[in-house]
C-alpha cells in the first residue's frame, strides 16, 4: 500500500484528509497547540498511526471500518479525543487517559 506522511501543520491550522486508499498506510506526526485535525474514515485494512496531540488539540475520529485497525496513544492532559463506537470487526486500541 501506499505511505503517506504528512508534516506538522502550523499552529491555529485545521487539517483535512482525505479518505487514503485501502492498504494505504497514513503516518501524522503531532499536530501543534490549537490545531484541528479531522479524519474521515479509513477504508477496509488500512493502517493509522496517531501520534500524542498536544496540550489543547482536539482530534475527532469517525468509526473505523470493518477490519480497520487505529491505535492511539495517550493523549497530552486537556486534550480532547472524541471516538464514536467502532463497527464488529475493527481493532481500536486505546491507551489510558490522563488526569483531566
């Protein structure tokens, strides 16, 4: 599949991605303060990798498709994260959060 790696966006920017092809790999690195990072879902098998967003960021994630696998690590204190409920078959590994 295809990699895909983006830069950090500048800080106060919103980031918008498309949906990446199936098998595609999407590597972001962490967005600075006051980003906005919105992703649309991942198609069937793809791969995302979400690094620590910053104290203040807000990152919304749509359900993963079936067999979609996204693993998140913990995010900074005050940090929002707003996952819905993923479909049967999809892999969300979700670190504990921290206090806050």
């Amino acid at each position: 599949g295809a990699v895909v790696e983006l830069p950090p966006p500048p800080p106060g920017a919103c980031v918008v991605l498309p949906p990446p092809p199936p098998g595609a790999c999407v590597e972001l690195p962490p967005p600075p303060p006051g980003a906005c990072v919105e992703l649309p879902p991942p198609p069937p098998g793809a791969c995302v990798e979400l690094p620590p967003p910053p104290p203040g960021a807000c990152v919304e994630l749509p359900p993963p498709p079936p067999g979609a696998c996204v693993e998140l690590p913990p995010p900074p204190p005050g940090a929002c994260v707003e996952l819905p409920p993923p479909p049967p078959g999809a892999c969300v590994e979700l670190p504990p959060p921290p206090p806050g």
